[in-house]
C-alpha cells in the first residue's frame, strides 16, 4: 500500500511539474507575442513619420515649384519602408489592421495636395490618424 502510495505520489508531482512548465512556456510565448506586436506598431508608426516628413519636403517643394526630383526618390524610399512592419501589424494584431490601414492611408493622402493649407491639414489628419494607432495598440496589448 506504501509503495502504491509513493507511486500515486510521484505520478502527481510529475503531473504537476509538466503543467507548471507548459504554462511557464505559455506565458513566455504570450510576452514575447506580445513584445514582438509591440515592435511591429513602434516600426510601423516610426516609419508613417518617416514617410510623413518625406511628404511634407516634397509636397512643399513642388507647391514652390522647386524642383522636387530628390525628394521624390527620398520619399518612395520611406514610403517603401511602411509595407513590412504594416504586414507585421496585420499578422500579429488582425484587429488593430483598420486602424493601421488609416494611418497608412492618412500619410499617403499627403500627396499631390493643391495648396500648403491642404498640405497642413493633411498633416494634421496624418497625426490625427497615428495617434488613433497607438490608443488602440495601447487598448488592445494592455496587460
């Protein structure tokens, strides 16, 4: 009865001990997931400000009717750097993809703006836009 005893004793130790380091494991995968969503929407933000600034030289420059040949090629190099981490976003955080997608677009809508006003307010829409971004990163990875 002893020995059957130890047994049973052993058995559920070892029981035990795989759960704990199964849900060990899950949550260290869960931080890291979660680490690695939070990246992705720090890249993506910092390159829709990359892009934003880009735009805001070379929209400004055309509307002066400077010659913007540069800043063309500068800014479809930023524009460029958004498609990676905005996949990142879409595949690690599905939910937050509208969002992303705006401020995408926001920045985009810069182009080809008539005058400085619509260049401004683009702008202004474009960081308007970002901002809705992180308050819903923020809302959706809060721990």
């Amino acid at each position: 009865m002893a020995v059957i005893g130890t047994l049973a004793g052993t058995v559920l130790a070892a029981l035990a001990q795989g759960r704990a380091t199964r849900m060990t494991l899950a949550g260290t995968e869960a931080t890291a997931r979660r680490q690695h969503a939070v990246d992705a929407v720090a890249t993506l933000v910092s390159a829709i400000a990359a892009h934003r600034a880009a735009m805001w030289h070379r929209e400004s420059l055309r509307l002066d009717g400077d010659d913007w040949t540069d800043a063309r090629a500068a800014s479809q190099a930023t524009r460029a750097a958004i498609s990676a981490p905005a996949v990142q976003v879409a595949v690690l955080l599905p939910a937050l993809r509208p969002a992303a997608d705006a401020a995408a677009e926001a920045v985009y809508a810069l182009r080809g703006a008539a005058t400085l006003t619509a260049l401004a307010d683009a702008r202004a829409a474009s960081l308007t836009a970002d901002e809705r971004l992180v308050a819903e990163a923020g809302r959706l990875l809060a721990v």
